[in-house]
C-alpha cells in the first residue's frame, strides 16, 4: 500500500475500519472458521480483520506489503522455508541468537551452508550477494549494535534469485526502510518496539515482489504460523503510539550512553549515536534516528555485571527489549550467547524519565561495588 501522509500521523490512522457505525478500532474477532460463500473460509488462511490492519500499517510505512505471523522467529522461519536444497547462507557475525540456531540447525542436518561475516564488511556483504542465495543483514545488529552499510550491499550484482533481508527491528520502521535501500525483504519483531509493551509475540515480514509475497503467505498458512487475534490488536495497538514512544526513548537512551561512556566503570558503549562508535558516520546517514537500545562492557566483568542487573529497582531485570519499561541483562549469560564480551549488559531504554533511569544505573553501580566516578572511559 502507498503511504502518503507523514510516518507519525500514518501510524495513527492506517488500518482503521472505514464503515459508518462500525468502531473506530478492529475489534478482537476469535475465529477459527467463516460462514461459507463470503470471502474468508479459515483463519489459518489469513482474513482475520485485525492482520489485515496491521499488515496494512506497517506496509504502508516501509513501501511495500506486510505479512504478519505469529512471532519474530516465525517470520524468519518462512524467509528459510524458501530456500532451496542445498542453498548458500551469508549470516552476520552478530545477530538475534535465534535466527543464528535457526541457520546452525539447518546446516546441521545439510539443508543448507553458512557463512559468517562481521556486520560492517560491505565488501564481503557485496561478495557474498555474488555467491550466495540467501543474504541475511541485521543492522543495527543485536546486541552489539553493529550498522550494515545496506544500500552499498543492496547495490551490489546478485547471484540470480538471491534473497537480501534485512532485520529491521532495532530500528523499527521510523528509523530505517531497508525496502527503499534495495533489500527484498525487512523483518520485525513486532514483539519488540512495535508492540511495545511485552504483552505479545509478534512477527512482520515487508516484500515488495507480489510472487515474493504469494511464497511468504503460503508458507506462513502451510506452517500454521499465524498471529492470534488478540495478538494482531494489541501490536496495531502498541504501533499507535511508536512514534512517541520511540522518541522518548531514543532521546533518553543517547543521553544514557553520553553519561555511560563518562564513567570509568564501563570499558565500551556500544551506541550508534556516540562519535566513538566505530561507523557513527554510516549510522547517521542510514538512519533517521539511533534507537533505543545501548550496550555496554562493565569492565570489572561477569560477576559485577550480574549484580548490576540484581540491583537495578526501576530498570527490569528481564530479556527482550522494545517496551515501554526499560529492561536490561547480560547478554553472555544467554545460552548460545557466550561468546559476547563477559560483562556485556543489553539496556532497552523505555518511556520512563531518563534522570531516573540514569540515577538507577548509578545506585546499581554503587551497589555492585563500581565506582561511579567520572574516569576517562578507556
Ligand atoms: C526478538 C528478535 C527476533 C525474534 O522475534 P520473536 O518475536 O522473539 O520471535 C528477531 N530479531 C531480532 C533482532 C530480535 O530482537
């Protein structure tokens, strides 16, 4: 669908009923099966009403067509549902832990073959897309907030019938359009900044290519991947509101990584908004904000870091990321994740006020036994 109106009043009021009388929000509609001869048969098929808005919003935002499914995780399963036997995969060094087991399970049992390359190698991204059938980027890359140059890597010759997809969800759809930048297919956890309030598992797939899309459609009906109704209302729900949300949170977030990188307790922030991340200068003229999501090194290590997250009182100890309240935890402590830096947290910066968030941080500090005196940051 074609957006023409400004991306925050979009959100507000794309996928809306049209009718007079009807509400002026899709209501939760439970329904497995449809009286015959009127259009929908069986929700497995896709025609519950509150997708289709959904589907509609956020196509509508990325310039292409959404397909909703019932999580992240489903979502990318139905991008490697398409592959062929035996085909050729370029993953990013540092992705989402589960599209990583998704490609190492799979190689495992010789569907197909891996390759790894670190997130900020546009030459080896453009190689890759010579040689490869499935070229999966993920950018800001989660949890190291790695930037992909993606219209270097999406202007690159292709091997023919070679897939680039983009993970969009660090940057959500106000922050970066990986369909205008050339990739085939952005991916969201809906689950995350969409949603926004870790009440739902929620996947979104955007394509432009209508046989594309057929292919992502009958995957997601032939794999029972489908959203619930509910699940569909609250993530159209939840998108009302992402533009203010995001613009609280992405503000405090590179105010907390101005501060965190003073601090002589933290070795590295890991922010794309700070002069001192490594592509700054690639970030800011991808994307149209740096996001919510910072990660830094505690320098005194695992055990420091796991009291940090014990100690926080307005920052949740909790995995995920995306929701109104800020969360935070070390990511090395994740089974698959060991390979991280040991004392590496993950904050997802919520809607809370950042002094607030900022004062937690510091009395957690306190508490583990950091200094939280201004160092020189090295
Ligand atoms: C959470 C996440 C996913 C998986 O989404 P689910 O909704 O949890 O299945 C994929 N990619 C990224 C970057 C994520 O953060």
């Amino acid at each position: 669908m074609k957006k023409q109106l400004e991306p925050d009043t979009w959100l507000v009021t794309a996928g809306r009923p049209e009718q007079a009388g009807e509400p002026l929000n899709w209501p939760i509609a439970p329904a497995s099966n449809f009286l015959a001869g009127g259009g929908k048969v069986y929700a497995r098929d896709g025609c519950v009403p509150g997708w289709e808005a959904l589907e509609a919003l956020i196509g509508g935002l990325e310039g292409g067509e959404a397909v909703a499914f019932s999580s992240g995780m489903a979502a990318a399963a139905a991008v490697f549902d398409l592959l062929p036997a035996g085909a050729q995969l370029a993953l990013p060094d540092d992705c989402y832990h589960g599209v990583s087991e998704l490609a190492n399970r799979g190689h495992a049992r010789g569907a197909w073959s891996v390759e790894r390359i670190a997130v900020e190698d546009t030459a080896a991204w453009a190689g890759a897309l010579k040689t490869h059938d499935l070229v999966w980027l993920e950018s800001p890359s989660n949890p190291l907030l790695a930037v992909a140059d993606l219209a270097a890597v999406a202007g690159s010759e292709r091997k023919p019938g070679a897939l680039l997809v983009v993970d969009n969800t660090f940057a959500t759809p106000l922050n970066q359009r990986p369909l205008a930048l050339g990739a085939d297919i952005s991916l969201h956890s809906a689950t995350k900044f969409i949603g926004g309030h870790s009440d739902l598992l929620c996947g979104i797939l955007v394509a432009r290519e209508e046989a594309l899309l057929e292919k992502l459609r009958a995957s997601r009906s032939v794999n029972g991947a489908t959203p619930g109704s509910l699940e569909a209302y609250l993530a159209l729900r939840g998108a009302r509101t992402l533009s203010v949300r995001l613009e609280k949170s992405q503000a405090s977030a590179h105010k907390l990584a101005d501060w965190l990188e003073s601090l002589g307790c933290i070795d590295r922030v890991r922010y794309p908004g700070l002069a001192s991340h490594p592509t700054h200068d690639r970030a800011a003229a991808q994307l149209d904000g740096f996001g919510a999501m910072i990660s830094f090194d505690i320098a005194a290590g695992a055990v420091a870091a796991d009291a940090v997250c014990e100690a926080t009182r307005v920052i949740r100890h909790a995995t995920s990321l995306g929701g109104v309240e800020s969360t935070m935890e070390r990511r090395a402590a994740v089974p698959g994740q060991e390979h991280l830096p040991p004392g590496l947290l993950r904050l997802s910066v919520g809607i809370e006020n950042w002094s607030d968030l900022r004062d937690d941080l510091a009395q957690a500090f306190t508490a583990a036994g950091l200094n939280v005196e201004e160092g020189d940051g090295t």
